[in-house]
C-alpha cells in the first residue's frame, strides 16, 4: 500500500517539527562529549543511527550522510562527524522556521 502525497507531507512536517528536539540531543550529547561522559559516544552514535534511517527517507539524504559518519566515525573523529551532523540538522530547522514565518505572512 503506498501513502498519498498528503499523507507523505504530513510525516514529512512531523519529521521537521521533531528535528528540533533532535537537535537539542545533538548539542546535550555534544557537551557530553566535551566532559568525557562515558556513555557520550554511544548516545551520539546511536542519535547517528537514527538520523542516517529516516533523513533520506523524508527527502533529507544529506541529513542520512552525516548520520550515518556519526555512528560508524572512528573515536578521533567521532566530534567532526557529529558537529557536521548538528550543521546539517540546524540548516533544516532553520529553513522550516523561515518557511513557517512566510506562509504566516
């Protein structure tokens, strides 16, 4: 059974709105990382996982790419690969916010 291009949209605005908390995860695990929190790596390799299953998926592919480096990034990169991820993550949101401020115009 396929989903209708309304339905797609919608899950495709839910995915966006989510995005948002993702991100504050993104920057909490970050600072984790920063105070060499034992469990940081994991947490940053798993918000990686998650993100390089469902960005392309919702016609984000980029957003797919960087998860993905996330989670299978070797320790001494794994920082890079995730302040690309939260670069990425934060261009999204902030085009959705734009576009939310136009249509409210």
């Amino acid at each position: 059974m396929s989903l209708s291009e309304e339905a797609r949209a919608r899950l495709r605005a839910r995915f966006v709105e989510g995005l948002a908390g993702r991100l504050e995860r993104l920057q909490s695990v970050r600072a984790e990382l920063d105070a060499a929190s034992p469990d940081a790596m994991a947490k940053a390799r798993t918000l990686g996982h998650q993100l390089s299953g469902t960005g392309g998926s919702f016609g984000f592919p980029e957003l797919s790419e960087h998860g993905r480096a996330l989670e299978l990034a070797p320790e001494v990169e794994l920082v890079p690969a995730l302040e690309a991820l939260l670069h990425a993550v934060r261009l999204v949101v902030d085009q959705a916010e734009l576009e939310a401020k136009e249509a409210d115009r």
